[in-house]
C-alpha cells in the first residue's frame, strides 16, 4: 500500500490488501483452506453438502433436526416457475448457460416476489441448481430436468445434469467436488457479491453480479477451458510440446495458477487422488495420465499448480457432464457462499467505494462539432 495525493493506494488487482473482516472461510498461501474454522479435508472426508452448505451459512454444523428441516427446506423450495423457463427457452441455443442462469435469476427476483416474498435467499440457493442443470437444455429446446433424487443435493444435480444412474463412489465424488466450489473467502465473485450487497441491493441483484463475475476465465470459466485444452493436448506424450507452443504464444494455461496458493491448492490435491481412483475404477487410466504429464510439464516449466478447476473438469468428463455445464455446476454451489458473504456484508453493513487516482489530462476546453481533430 503507498499513499498519493492524500488517499492510500491499494496493490493492482487489491492483491495482497485486506479488505474486509470475515468469519466464513479462508485460504492460506501455505495451502490451507478452512470453512468456518473447519480444515477442508476435514469435511471432503466426513460431511455431507448439506451440511457443509448449513455450515458456511449458519457458523456451526447443524444438529440433526435442523440438517433435516434445512435439506427439506432446500427440496421444497427447489420448483422452478414455469414463466422463467419460459425465459429461459427465449435466450435461444446460441446463449451461454451462464447467461442463461443470470437471467433466469434475474427474472426469479421479480416472480419471487409475487410467489415466494421474504423468502429470498432460501429460494434461489434451491433453485439455483435446477437452473444451472437446465442452462444448457432449456434454450436447445428441451424439456426441463427436475429434482427427482431423494438422496440429497449432490445425487440430485448429477442425476439432472446426466439423466444416468451414477455409482454409489461416483456421487460421493461429485459431492466432494460441490463442497470444494462452495466458498473460497474473497475470491472475485464472493467480492462482487459484497460490493453489491453493501449497496443494499436485493440477493437476486448479488447472486446475478456474482454470476457475472464467475463467467470469466480467469475464476469459473477455467474450468471448461481446462478440459477443452486437456482434449486439444489429447495424449499424454504431447504435453511437452503443447505448453512450448502456448507459451511461444503468449497463452497463459487455464486450470493453473492462483492468487492464493502459490505452492499447491489443496482442493485440486484431493481431487487428483479422486480422479485417480476413478480411473483405477474404471480400468482406463489415460485421462489420469493426461493430466499428470500437463501438470509435470508445467511445474517443470514455470513452477506454476494446478488450481481446483484443472482437477474437477476431468472428474466432471468421466461423470459423463458436458462441458458447458462446468461453470453453472460450480455456481450452484457457490450460491451457498454468496449468500453467506451478502449476509455478512449486510449485517455490519459500509458501503464499498473506494477511491481512485485520476490520472487523465485535465482543464481542457470544449470543441464544437465540427472543429474537432479526430
Ligand atoms: N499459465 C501461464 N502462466 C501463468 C498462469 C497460467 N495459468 N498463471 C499465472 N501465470 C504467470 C503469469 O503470466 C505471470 O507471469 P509474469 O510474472 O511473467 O508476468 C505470473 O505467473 C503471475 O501471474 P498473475 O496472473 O499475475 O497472478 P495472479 O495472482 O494475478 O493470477 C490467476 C491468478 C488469475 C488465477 C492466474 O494464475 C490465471 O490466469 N490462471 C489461469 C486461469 C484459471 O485457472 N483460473 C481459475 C482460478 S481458481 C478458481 O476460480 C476456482
């Protein structure tokens, strides 16, 4: 932080500069990762996501009456109007399924009013998952895929997002993997999140700003690049010559890389040793080789990790999910996050503006048309 001009001047991209006090989750360059004070292994190895969800929202895991009456409250809420469907549908097959899921959420704001009014946050963090699983579908002209699993969140949304029967492993997998998307401190859409909240401006208007923050390559979006760039590379013998050529490009790699974790990020660990299992599972072990021969080379050569987006898009390829799914999965977790970071926000509420250095020209004099020089 430097001064100038009498106001303090943050790092670029606030890298490094605290900028709020939270008690929901937080990420160490040493590799750790806590929710509310619980290790992150710690819960990839015993929780369910439901309770983890109940967790990051509420500051304590939840007894049993109250996991029972939140999951019931997450199933009961999770229909989804006809009329936003319907809007759904009109955005046509060429829209992006996180726009899809933006505008769905920004229309629900308004049918939740009629509908659902005081119920806000309960009902878009159970909707949100039907409309991630539908944001692909729906504008192609489908039929809607409902909440049918009686088994809990996890099995419900890869049961609509696969239409087939997964393994007893398979949805454990899947869950893990909902657990690590689910909150990550102030990450770029938990932040856009907060700077919306603070305004105190609806949740729709938060979750949908969050969703717009969470398209971008450089956070959610890297996980559909991630996979589309372990097809293009294909085999593992290729990887060497695949990085040179990016590089020689000026490329970055996407699923690599992050503001936090410098050494590994301790979510895309675990999820390699999933991913492994998966592939011993199955007898094909090329897609799990693939991804180590990309992740060597790159240590090798820039000394960069793998991110939690490198490892859940194959984890997602195997589980059979189409690759525009990706980022719509990790929202329809992440809402879980969002809304703890908008509640937070709101409860010792200051609004977000901070200051800038104007570095334009200044006192000049207006041209009329006409007399202007391009
Ligand atoms: N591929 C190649 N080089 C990289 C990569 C990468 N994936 N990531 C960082 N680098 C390089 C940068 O080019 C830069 O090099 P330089 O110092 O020679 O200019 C150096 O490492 C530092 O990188 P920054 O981008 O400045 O680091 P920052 O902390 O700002 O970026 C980020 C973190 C944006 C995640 C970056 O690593 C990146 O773009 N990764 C690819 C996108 C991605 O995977 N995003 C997902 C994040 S995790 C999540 O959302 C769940």
């Amino acid at each position: 932080m430097s001064e100038g001009q009498g106001i303090l001047r943050a790092p670029k991209g606030l890298a490094g500069l605290s900028v709020a006090d939270t008690k929901i989750s937080k990420s160490g360059s040493d590799g750790s990762l806590v929710y509310r004070g619980y290790p992150i292994s710690e819960l990839a190895a015993n929780a369910t996501f439901e309770e983890t969800a109940y967790l990051v929202l509420n500051g304590r895991l939840p007894t049993r009456g109250q996991l029972g009456e939140f999951s019931e409250g997450l199933a009961s809420r999770a229909r989804v109007d006809a009329r936003v469907f319907a809007i759904m549908k009109g955005l046509g097959r060429r829209a992006h399924p996180i726009d899809v899921i933006r505008t769905a959420v920004s229309s629900l704001g308004s049918i939740d009013r009629e509908e659902a009014p005081g119920d806000e946050e309960a009902s878009i963090e159970a909707k949100m998952s039907v409309l991630a699983a539908n944001s692909h579908r729906v504008p192609l002209g489908e039929r809607p895929r409902l909440p049918r699993d009686e088994r809990g969140f996890a099995s419900n949304l890869l049961q609509m997002l696969t239409k087939r029967e997964a393994s007893d492993f398979e949805r454990w997998v899947f869950e893990r993997v909902l657990i690590f998307y689910m909150e990550h401190d102030l990450n770029a859409s938990s932040f856009t999140v907060r700077v919306v909240a603070s305004t105190l401006a609806d949740p729709y208007a938060a979750a949908s700003a969050g969703l717009s923050s969470l398209k971008g390559p450089l956070h959610g979006g890297a996980n559909e690049a991630a996979m589309e760039m372990l097809l293009e590379v294909k085999d593992a013998a290729n990887a060497g010559a695949y990085l040179d050529r990016k590089f020689r490009e000026g490329k970055k790699l996407m699923g690599f890389g992050h503001r936090v974790y410098k050494a590994f990020d301790p979510r895309a660990r675990l999820c390699k040793v999933y991913l492994k299992q998966m592939a011993d599972e199955s007898g094909d072990p090329r897609l799990y080789e693939l991804c180590d021969a990309v992740e060597r080379e790159m240590w090798e050569k820039k000394k960069i990790p793998p991110n939690l987006d490198y490892y859940a898009a194959p984890i997602f390829y195997l589980l059979g999910i189409e690759v525009p799914l990706y980022t719509p999965i990790f929202a329809a977790s992440r809402i879980f996050g969002w809304m703890a970071h908008y509640n937070e926000q709101t409860e010792e509420n200051k609004l977000i503006r901070p200051d800038s250095v104007y570095i334009g020209p200044s006192g000049l004099k207006y041209q009329p048309l006409g007399k202007r020089s391009g």
